[in-house]
C-alpha cells in the first residue's frame, strides 16, 4: 500500500527518486526493520519513456539477483567476448569471459526495462512509496533531515533519520550549484543491424574523434558514437543511407555492411562536480 504524508512523516531512510539506484537501495533494505520511504515524482505505474541503452557488468546481475529481480527483466542480451582497438592502428585486445571465469562478461538492455522490474519488485514489496511527489526541499536539523515535497498541488512534510538523494542530482544541483566541465563532445546513441553480426561480441573501437562502441542487442547492436559537438548535430540530420555509409567508414567492416539504424538520440558528455 502506498505512503501518504499521514504515515510517513517520520521514518528512518527516505530515499528521493525511484529510478534503478533509488529502487535497488529501497529493495536491499526492505528486509530490515528500518522504517523506509520512498519519494518518486513520476505518477505510479508511469512507464518510462527513456531512449537509451544500458550496458550491466556481471558484478550488477549478480546484485539484481540478490534483489530478486534480474529473472524479472525482459530484452536481455549477454556480452561474452569484448573486442578493443585503436583506428589506424595495429593490434587488438580481446577480454573473454571464459578467460575470466565468469559466464558473461556484461549485458545490454533497455532502461526501460530494469526501471519497469525494479519498480513492479517494489510495488510488491513492503517499502512505503510515494509518488507523485516533486521534492522541494532537504534541510539539516539536529536530530533528523527534513524534506519538504508537493503531491497534487499540496505542501508535505517529511523527517528522516537519513536522507539519500538518488534522483540523478536534480535536488541538490539546485541548492549547490555544481562546477562542469564540458568534454567537447556528445554521445550518438542509436540501434543499428547489419550483415554479419557476431553473437555475444562488443566492439570498442578509439578514433581520433572519440570512441565508438557497439553492444550487441537483438538483431544488431546498440551504437555509442561520439563526435564534437558540432559533428553530432550534423549526424544527427544525416538521412538513414548517409547515416549507414558514414558508420561503415568510421568504423570498418568487422560486423559486414551495415543495413538499418533506428531512431537516434544524443546526449552532451561532461564532468559536474559538487561544490
């Protein structure tokens, strides 16, 4: 049963955001005596709508599993053999899981997807929640953290003995200003399939542009390119074929010709450090 500002006006962790940190949190601790809340502003059962592809270690699968929910997550596909090299060089480097005595070395799938099964886990579980709840406020008091929230156009109030922000750094961005530094350069980010793909196979390929990446998924790969920015806004407004023949010279023919690309995004690379 969800939380109302009725019966969580105290606890003893609240957590800001529900995404895959502040669910994953909310579940390891669900099994203790500690009273915890959770604080999400999305509406329950709000599907997420997030374009990007994610890539786990096995380290995460083995935590998932211990949360109960990596059977749960739909869409996966496995990374057994990661291949690395450098543009107009010579010479590889191949990391193999069997090498490594681990049955896969990572795995690509959908945020959507471990967001979904992370928050069906918590709807079942005995963690409060309480959506709808846009966090306003987080301020230091002698014997607790005070935050203060909206849900439904209605001022809230909640004490906590600890409290942990894991809404990706909005909240405290907001309060302290964080310093950034901007890399130059943005993230391409799209679903590409191809002639001859190699099953269970990563590629990361370094250029004198930045790095591109490869990560197999479904039918094809997930594509991780990244350029200056200028060069991604062009990319961007390339048409599909100049797209697809743009990607084959950068990157060369180790997965064959590559034949269709999916819908594209990108994303702005930088450093925020907090003050």
């Amino acid at each position: 049963m969800d939380a109302t500002s009725n019966n969580t006006e105290l606890c003893d962790i609240a957590i800001i955001g529900g995404g895959p940190v502040g669910a994953a949190l909310a579940l390891a601790l669900g099994g203790s005596p500690l009273k915890i809340c959770v604080l999400e502003a999305r509406a329950a059962n709000a599907a997420s709508t997030d374009a990007r592809a994610l890539a786990l270690s096995y380290g995460s699968r083995l935590l998932l599993e211990r949360l109960g929910v990596w059977d749960k997550i739909r869409d996966v596909s496995a990374i057994r053999t990661i291949h690395i090299s450098q543009k107009q060089s010579f010479g590889r480097a191949l990391l193999r899981a069997g090498e490594m005595n681990v049955p896969e070395l990572g795995y690509v799938l959908p945020y959507p997807a471990l967001q979904d099964a992370l928050t069906d886990a918590l709807q079942h579980g005995t963690v409060a929640r309480i959506y709808g709840a846009s966090v306003t406020r987080l301020a230091g008091e002698a014997e607790h953290a005070l935050i203060g929230y909206q849900q439904g156009g209605v001022d809230h109030t909640l004490r906590t003995r600890l409290a942990v922000v894991a809404d990706g750094g909005k909240l405290l961005a907001e309060q302290y200003p964080p310093s950034f530094h901007d890399y130059g350069q943005s993230a391409l980010i799209t679903h590409v399939t191809c002639a001859a793909p190699r099953a269970d196979t990563a590629f990361e390929r370094f250029t004198p542009q930045g790095p591109v990446a490869l990560l197999p998924f479904k039918d094809g790969y997930e594509i991780v390119w990244t350029a200056p920015h200028p060069r991604v806004a062009e990319m961007l407004a390339w048409d599909d074929a100049q797209f697809l023949n743009e990607l084959h010279q950068h990157f060369g023919d180790r997965v064959g010709e590559f034949l269709t690309v999916g819908k594209r995004a990108c994303f702005a690379l930088g450093l925020k450090k907090a003050p």
